[in-house]
C-alpha cells in the first residue's frame, strides 16, 4: 500500500537526519517505526506527508509511493485526496492539533466539506458518524464541544476522527499515546487496532516505547542516527533481536519482578545528526565493534525471510533478560 | 537493610483554590495522605496525571502549604516551623526535578549551580574548599570536574540531569525527592540514570521518594510502592507484592495496562471510553466508585479507610 524507496532527509544544506530509509506497509497492517529523540523517526514521517518544514529540511532523495503510485513530488494537500490513495496523520499532543476557539463539530465539518463536498444535514451525519467510529460517548451530544471541554484521551479520540474524514488507506501516527495516561492509552491503541482492521488502513505507528510496539504492531523498524537498522515481525524483534543496538535497547528495559536494582545499560549516547560519521553510527556504543565497522559500507543483511539487519556482526539466540 | 522512619507523613491534605463558573472553588490535590520513609529505604509513589503525587513531594518541603496534616523529618514537625527555621531542613530533604533543563538556570556555569545551596547556606571553607567539593560531588554523579565550567545548553539531557541530582546531594541530605527524574530521557539514558540514583542511595545511606507515572521505572527501583489516585493512596505494599499481586482494583488495572515488551502477553484492550471523573464534582465515597468492578453500594457512601491486609501490605477497599 505505502512503499516507501531510499529517503533521505538532508537539514540545512549540511547532513542528513534520514538517509536510505526505505520500508513497504501492507493493508490492513501495523507497522511500529521505533526510536529514541532525534533518530529521525519523526522526520520520515514528515518526508511520507509532504510536510518537510523547508528550507531547513528538504528531501535529498528517494520516492514515495501509494499503491504504486508515486506521491514524492505532490504537495501535502493531494495527498490526503482520497482520489490518490490518501495518507493522514495524526500527532501527539492532541490539543495542539486542535483549534481552541471552534466546537469539534466545526472542525470535523471543515475536513468533511473539504473531501466530500457536502453540506447541511449529510455534513452533520457524517461527522456524527466519524465520532461514533472512535467510539466517542454521547456523539450528537459532543459536536457542540469545546476542545478544553475534552479530557487528553477525548482529544485523542476527535483528532483520529478528523483524520479518518478523507477515509485514508494510509494512516500514520506520531507518538499518539505519548501524553496520554497509560489506562486511556491502552484504549486508543485498541481503537488504533480495530480501526486498521475495520477499514483495512495501512498504519505506520511511530513511537519510543518498546511496550508500544509490542503490544500493537505486526511489524517493526527500529533506526538509529537516521537509519533503519533492523526490521522484523514484532515476535522476532522481541525474541530474537539480531541488532546489537536492538538487544541493548531491550535489556535495559526496567522490569519490576525481576530481582536487583541494576540495570543493563548502553554505554555512551547516541550521535547528534551532524556528528554521524561514515561507518556504523553504533559503533562507538557497540561491545562487538571492530575496525571495519567504522568504516563505510555495511550493508543491509536478511538474517532469515522477513529479519533484516543493518550490522556487520549480527547477533542471534534468544534475549535472556 | 531498613531502619526506622526517617521521614513520617500523616494525614497530609493540599488543596489549591480554582476558578470555575465564575466563582473560587476549593479542589483537594492531597487529601488525607498518610506514610512513612524508612532509612536507606526507596519508596516509589505512583499514579497517573493529576493523582497529587507531585503534589505531595512538594507539600513535603513546603514549597506548596499544606492544609493539614503533619511531615516529621529529624524529630521536628516541619509543617509547624517558621520559613527562617524551615531552611536547615531544606538541606536535609533536597528535590530533583523532571526538567534538568528548566530547573538550571541557562546563564549560569553548572558548578555555580550545583554550589548554590552551599553558597547560601555557608557550607563552604573558601573557595578553594567550594571548587574541590564541586568536582567531588560531579565524580559522584559520573561527570568529569571539568564540567563545572559549562552551561547547560552545553549537555545532554543525561549529563543535565546528571547535574540536577548533583545539586540535591552536594550538602548530603538524608532524603531525597525525586519526582519524574526520568521521564523526559530516552530508555538507554534511563537506565543510566537510574542505576546512578540506585548506587548513591547505597553509598550515601540515602532514603527516596521516587515520583514517577512511570509503573515500571517506579518498580524497578522502589523497596515499597504507594499508588495514588485522585488525592489519595489506595495501596502501599512491598513491590514484589504489589506487582506479584495487586490487591486493589485500581492497582490491578493500572499494571494491567501498562504496555508490556512482550508481543507474547498482548492486553485485551477495550475501546469504552473510561476516564477517571473531573476533580470538581468530588463525591463522599471511593474515588474510584465509577471505574471500579467490584464496587458495592458502601462504596459510594464511604471512603474506606488505608488498613493492613498483610504484612507490610496497606489497601483503601471495602471490598480487597
């Protein structure tokens, strides 16, 4: 549904915060694209929608593609059109996303006027409906709310219902549940699931948190420093981790039960864009490393069908934790 | 490995006056909270935003007036003191923040920053005694001494809060607040983070209030759980047993949801719509009447009251 081909994101005319970023997500499938702050998760996501912030950030190279057609040079308002396959997005805090001074059915209406050209009584059914598809209580009720009316989790609810308004085949979600509490975080990534599967969206899932991605997604891509560096089922990713960085990003996961205060830790902190040299930006952090990983030219490497890996020294056997 | 209490709260209750429909109203943050601190121990609380969680670390110290209650730090009620006698216990009881960036001032040089409570309570012998403690409490947090000369936009959000846990240890406190140290670092940082707090715990025979919405960071940490939510503490058990075995509804549901790093154990999450109800329209019973399973009609008349089900083990239910 949505292929993605060798993006790279260059910033300032000086070095690339994505670079040969590539991934396919099927219908009906969740993909989690996992990182921590600045591995350019965020940044891809904004390549796929056309909302680059220029002239900062502007797309090197690479091509975007949505059921085989190819989207890379369309602005961001056609490719929401649902006539060309149509991505939305939504964001993590919800309330700035929203508009504080309109009800929400003001701003359903505005997305449902703009794809499906309707107005009067089929404009306000709609919108009643999208509520009603995120599940929100009392729907006829809460088109006349404000945004501040709405707890974090409502927010939450209203901004996938605008988003669901240009019925996209591609959904993708930036830190949805990141400022939300965990009890009214497990409800939308239920609504996240069930949507994917009613409507048979294609959803690209990004996130920091590995209890996230696993609980959610059939997929997984984790980056590092601008990179995919390992892509597996999500069973794979946390079974069998091959990537040195994947492994280490797992152990040092706090666990309750388990006994002792220690943790696992990776050593060091992970390169700002611009200090990314030529060889494995891992290297440094990497307990396996040698001379040739610092040097270009490691290359992407299938481990089994579906486990990809980007290390020259991919570990394998189970993760004991 | 625990002794004795060093830090005791009773009956503790915080409320903050609000603006709704154009008249002030009275909102409990805190209500009638009751623990204590044992020497060397690490007490997690947790709870989800706006439980008061925050509320009570900063109760604790003063920097919001409680409404009631009594917080017995070194034998003296510090709720009782006068704000010129408050100030020897600040240095006994130190905060660290979530924010190691908003906490710092930017145009300051990070040792001035980390001096700064010794500079004002005249800790120091000259300033060559000020230098060597400086660089002594940065080794103690894992940073080189040279980092007293930098700013903070200089550091990561590691060595910042690196700095920030510097600042609270430099005039060795007995206890320290820690509320949400580790939310805003990414999880290799984390762990860092954490291990540090763990090892100066052990060294300095600290005790900690660890705040954090965080289940499993609190967890991995803490000797003993609290979990609050809408102003009180519904359990207070051992942390193996709270996570083993969570006695209240709340609690079960709370670790119930929390996302597990295993797509082997994936949680059968329901779309309802179920959030805690506004703090404005507080009702005599439970808290948690609306949410809860196995509430009976008690539960929305009274408050059960925090009481001993096991050893070491607290619960607030009728019905646990």
């Amino acid at each position: 549904m949505l292929s993605v081909e060798d993006v790279t994101v260059r910033l300032a005319d000086s070095f690339n915060v994505v670079s040969g970023v590539s991934m396919r997500i099927e219908r009906g499938e969740v993909v989690g694209l996992v990182g921590e702050s600045g591995c350019g998760k965020s940044m891809t996501s904004l390549a796929i929608m056309g909302l680059l912030p220029a002239p900062q950030a502007r797309l090197q190279a690479g091509s975007i593609a949505l059921d085989g057609k190819d989207i890379t040079s369309l602005p961001p308002y056609r490719r929401v059109e649902a006539g060309c396959g149509g991505v939305a997005m939504i964001f993590q805090e919800p309330m700035t996303s929203l508009n504080p001074v309109l009800t929400i059915g003001d701003q359903l209406a505005e997305a449902i006027r703009v794809h499906d050209g309707v107005s009067g009584p089929a404009l306000r059914h709609r919108a009643q409906e999208l509520l009603e598809m995120v599940r929100m209580p009392d729907a006829a009720l809460q088109l006349g709310a404000y945004p501040h009316e709405l707890s974090g989790g409502m927010r939450q609810r209203v901004v996938i219902a605008i988003a669901l308004a240009c019925r996209p085949q591609v959904l993708i979600a930036d830190e949805p549940t990141t400022a939300l509490d965990v009890t009214v975080q497990s409800q939308i990534l239920a609504l996240i699931r069930e949507l994917c599967d009613e409507l048979s969206m294609a959803v690209l899932f990004i996130t920091h948190d590995l209890g996230v991605v696993a609980q959610l997604a059939d997929r997984v891509l984790v980056m590092y420093a601008g990179r995919i560096v390992e892509s597996a089922p999500v069973g794979t990713i946390f079974r069998e981790p091959a990537h040195p960085y994947t492994r280490g990003l797992l152990a040092c996961l706090p666990n309750p039960l388990a006994r002792g205060r220690r943790l696992q830790t990776i050593v060091g902190q992970a390169p700002r864009p611009h200090e990314i040299g030529d060889g494995c930006a891992f290297a440094a952090r990497c307990a396996y490393a040698e001379d040739a990983c610092r040097s270009p030219g490691a290359d992407w490497r299938q481990v089994d069908g579906d486990h990809g890996v980007l290390c020259r020294h991919p570990q394998s056997g189970q993760l004991v934790q | 490995m625990t002794t004795g209490p060093v830090l005791t709260v009773e009956g503790l209750t915080t409320s903050f006056r609000v603006k709704r429909g154009g008249r002030m109203r009275r909102i409990a943050a805190v209500k009638d909270v009751s623990f204590t601190l044992n020497q060397g121990e690490i007490l997690g609380i947790v709870g989800e935003t706006g439980c008061g969680k925050t509320t009570v670390g900063r109760s604790i110290i003063r920097l919001v007036k409680p409404e009631k209650g009594e917080v017995r730090f070194g034998g003296v009620n510090v709720q009782a003191l006068s704000d010129s006698k408050l100030r020897p216990i600040r240095l006994g009881i130190r905060m660290v923040f979530q924010d190691p960036f908003a906490s710092l001032n930017p145009r300051r040089k990070v040792g001035d920053s980390i001096a700064e409570a010794g500079d004002i309570h005249g800790l120091f012998d000259g300033l060559d005694d000020r230098a060597r403690q400086v660089a002594e409490t940065l080794s103690a947090v894992g940073l080189d001494p040279s980092f007293a000369e930098r700013f903070p936009h200089e550091l990561s959000g590691g060595q910042r809060q690196r700095v920030g846990i510097a600042r609270a240890i430099l005039p060795s406190p007995k206890v320290i607040i820690a509320d949400e140290p580790v939310s805003a670092l990414d999880v290799s940082v984390q762990a860092q983070v954490l291990n540090l707090l763990a090892d100066l715990q052990e060294k300095m025979r600290l005790s900690l209030l660890f705040i954090s919405h965080d289940l499993a960071v609190v967890g991995q940490i803490s000797d003993r759980v609290a979990v609050m939510y809408m102003g009180h503490i519904l359990e207070l058990a051992p942390t193996q047993e709270i996570f083993a075995k969570p006695k209240h509804p709340y609690t079960a549901a709370l670790m119930a949801a929390v996302p597990r790093p295993d797509p082997a154990v994936r949680i059968k999450g329901s779309t309802e719509v179920s959030e805690p109800p506004s703090r404005l329209e507080e009702a005599a019973g439970c808290p948690y009447v609306q949410r809860c399973p196995i509430a009976t009609a008690l539960c929305s008349k009274t408050m059960p009251p925090l009481r001993v089900v096991a050893d070491g083990e607290l619960v607030a239910c009728h019905n646990a």
